[in-house]
C-alpha cells in the first residue's frame, strides 16, 4: 500500500514537473498550464502537510528549469539571484497547494476552486507592485497562443487571464482529490464548465467586433550588432545611423505612414545631436513618413534612453525618455512624460521596450485617446516571442494597436485584439523591415476605464478565504 502511496506521489509531482515546463517560459504551450497545478492539487488532501507543500514545491522547481540557460548565460544574472527566484516561486507554489489542501480536506470543493486562482492573482499583483520588472514572469503571457483567453484583458486587464487558468487547474484537482460529496462535484462541473464556455464565447464575440477604424501604413526597420559597436566612439554611431538612414529611403515602400527603428541604435553627445536630428529630418522629408528613431541621448548633466519622433514634413517633433530602465543593466536618467502626437488617422504615443512590461503606463496613454503605440526596443534574442507578446496583451487590455521595432528580437505589427498583422525575426550585421497596414480606432476598454479592479476583488477573496482558513485551524 506504502508502496503504491509513494508511486502516485512521484507521478503527480513528475506530471506537474513536465506540464509546467512546457506550458510557461519562453516558449509555452498556453494549454499545458490549465494542467499543470492539476496532478499535485489533486493528491494533496492524501499528504501530511509537509510531503504536499514539498511535492508541489519541488514539481515547479523542475518545471522552472526551462529558463535556466537564460538566466544563467542569455542575461547572465549572478548565480544567487537565480537561485533566490527559483526558491521563491517554488515556495509560492508550495504554499498554493496547502492553501487549496486546507479546503480539500475540509469538503468545501467551490472554495478550494477559488482559493488557487484567488491566491495566484495575489501573489503576481502583489509581485508587479513591488518588482522594479512588474509583470514580467506573470503567467498571463503563456495564453498569447490563444486569442480568445486573452480578450477577457480588456475588462479584468491581466489578472483575469491568470484568475480563469487556475480556476480550471483547482476545479480539475479537486475533482480528482475525490473530495465534497457528489451533488457539490455535479454543481461544480457545471460552475466551472459555464465560465470557462463564456471566457471563450466573449473571446470570439470580441475578435469578431472589430469596430470601424482608419489604416495606417507601417515600416519597421533593425539590425543587430555587436555590443562593441554601441560601446565604441561616437564615428561609429553616426556611421551606423547613416546606414538607417540610407535603409529608410532604399527599403521603405511608396505610402508609408510611419517607420519606427530599434531602441538604443548608438549613444549621441549633445554637439552630435543637431547632425543626427538633420539626418532624419531629412529621410522622413524624403519619404513622406514619421520615423520614430531610439538613440542614447548623452547630455552634460545625465544620458537619457530616448525616442525621437520626426513628422513626415521633416521636422523633429517630439522626444521620448524611457520611464523604467532594466535595473543594474540600463545607467541613464529615467524620464516621466508621456509623449502624444496626433496625426490625420488618429493619436499616436511613445513607449520604449521595458516601459510595456508595466500596465499602468499603458493605461495612462489608453485615458489619453492613444489608439497606436510606438516602440522602439532591444530584446536578448531568447526571449524575442515572450517580450513582444508582453507588449501586445498592453495592446489588448487598452484597445489600441501596437508597432514594435526590437533589435535582437522582433519586428511585431499587432491590433487591439492581439492579432499580428506582420512579423519577422532580426538578424545580424543586416538589415531586416516588414512593412504591413494597421486598423487604428478610438476605443476605450472596461479595464482602460476601471483598471485594476479584479485584482483588487482577488486580493479580497484571498484575504477572506485566507481568514476562514486561520478560523478553522
């Protein structure tokens, strides 16, 4: 009988183990994840308190180690800082399983369904208001496969997504624990089965109602280099920014509207500024398109990350700094100003990269009428479809459309539904463009309007839930 107990246990934590590491990182199967806390939430209520919390705990370890090589060797984060972020998410795991074990043994089946979803969505808010990287990590992104999943964003913003996955993973595991009586698993079949049925029903509703917008035409334009080429002296820049500005008139089709370039193409000093500024004026003159070009702008008192935005009548118009810099990596002076720019087919913003792994900027620009972002950005290769696919769910939960130009990653054309509309990948020492038309449209979603609110009601469920829990003990 021992013998039997301990083999389930093994199989429930490998099960666990392999479905999480194929369904997150950086390349995630989106279904995997509705199964993945399945195997061990539903052979916990079995275990003494310490095997379930060790049996879940361990099981996310493993499946974690699908981001091993990029942490370790793509961003190379010291070796201690890796650990601690592993140790970390695998205790929050653990403890979300004696968090649903408690209610399991108990009988209570719909509680035990709400406290997992409850108790993640806590956890990853929490997270994103305490982390200098916000949602990054957040579970949310691995549903980017399935359009219908993510529309439910644009009311709950991202919290949603992550609330319905697990909900689905603690109905599963605690129909499989064999707990509650058999009216209550009838009862939660059918609970459970209406809402997952209306998250998809809503989400096909939505990427059918498209509402009426103008087009825009849209260049995007990279090339990867080496790191010494950013490194080196100011020659080197101009020589390069010389090149894009020879690629924007060689490679840019008749009727473009807008042509936007990679983050931090080369570092500028103040004297070098009016040149670079002339350059550009004059390629957007030539082509009778906006670029929006990422430059390093170095200035006597602070170096800003900026976005520079030049008119398709040639003149420079608006610049950009960054608001969140990746800590320990990026040095420059962060900015605090959104940057507007209204054009004949609507009203355009800035962003830059990272500042798109943080919803409430996005927000911000949403309440502002922006109906197309334009970003410039440097991923690390790796993580080209996971940081692309961040920015697009920002897309998403605003409603507006999104045109993302990434060195070392890529060149993304997506609407306020999450669709893409063009895609292709960079490449080194050569230059890569994908042009492709953009429906823009005025539209202010639920969560542009409400913001936060589901994770504030998860926040409270959790607490709630958490108190009873306490109560009983």
């Amino acid at each position: 009988m021992r013998s039997r107990k301990l083999f389930l246990v093994i199989a429930a934590g490998l099960a666990s183990a392999a479905l999480s590491y194929f369904g997150t990182g950086l390349h995630p199967i989106w279904w995997l994840l509705w199964l993945a806390p399945v195997p061990v939430l539903a052979i916990a209520p079995r275990l003494p308190g310490g095997v379930a919390f060790l049996l879940g705990a361990i099981a996310w370890l493993i499946g974690e180690m699908n981001q091993l090589n990029y942490f370790r060797h793509e961003i190379e984060l010291p070796l201690q800082t890796i650990i601690l972020f592993f140790v970390i998410a695998a205790v929050v795991f653990g403890l979300g399983v004696l968090f649903v074990r408690s209610f399991l043994r108990r009988g209570s089946l719909f509680l035990a369904s709400l406290a997992f979803p409850s108790y993640w969505v806590t956890c990853e808010y929490l997270n994103a208001i305490a982390s200098p990287h916000s949602t990054w990590g957040n579970l949310a992104y691995t549903q980017m496969h399935c359009l219908p999943v993510i529309q439910i964003a644009s009311i709950t913003g991202i919290w949603g997504i992550s609330f319905i996955v697990f909900l689905f993973a603690g109905a599963a595991g605690a129909l499989l624990s064999g707990a509650g009586k058999p009216w209550q698993r009838g009862a939660l079949v059918i609970a459970v089965s209406a809402v997952v049925c209306a998250l998809f029903v809503f989400g096909k509703w939505r990427l059918k109602s498209t509402p009426s917008a103008q087009s825009v035409t849209v260049t995007l334009i990279a090339k990867d280099v080496p790191m010494s080429i950013y490194l080196g002296p100011e020659e080197q820049t101009l020589r390069l920014l010389g090149e894009y500005a020879d690629e924007i008139r060689r490679a840019t089709p008749a009727g473009t509207q807008a042509i936007v370039l990679p983050e931090k193409i080369g570092r500028v000093s103040e004297s070098a500024l009016a040149e670079v500024d002339a350059l550009f004026s004059s390629a957007a003159a030539a082509t009778h398109a906006a670029i929006v070009l990422g430059i390093v702008r170095r200035t006597t008192a602070a170096a800003f990350n900026s976005s520079r935005f030049y008119s398709s009548n040639g003149k420079w118009e608006a610049n950009y700094d960054k608001h969140h810099l990746l800590p320990g990596v990026e040095p420059e002076k962060a900015g605090d100003k959104r940057v507007l720019l209204d054009q004949s087919s609507g009203r355009w913003g800035l962003q830059i990269c990272k500042d798109m792994d943080f919803p409430k900027l996005s927000r911000e620009y949403a309440i502002d009428g922006v109906d197309m972002l334009l970003v410039p950005a440097w991923d690390f290769n790796l993580d080209r479809w996971l940081h692309s696919r961040m920015a697009v769910l920002r897309a998403v939960e605003n409603g507006f459309a999104l045109a993302r130009s990434a060195r070392n990653g890529l060149l993304t054309l997506s609407d306020n539904r999450g669709r893409i509309l063009a895609e292709t990948a960079t490449a080194p020492d050569r230059f890569v463009s994908v042009t492709g038309r953009i429906n823009v449209a005025p539209e202010q979603t639920f969560y542009t309007r409400t913001g936060d609110w589901f994770a504030w009601l998860c926040v409270s469920a959790f607490v709630v839930l958490a108190a009873r829990t306490i109560a009983a003990a």
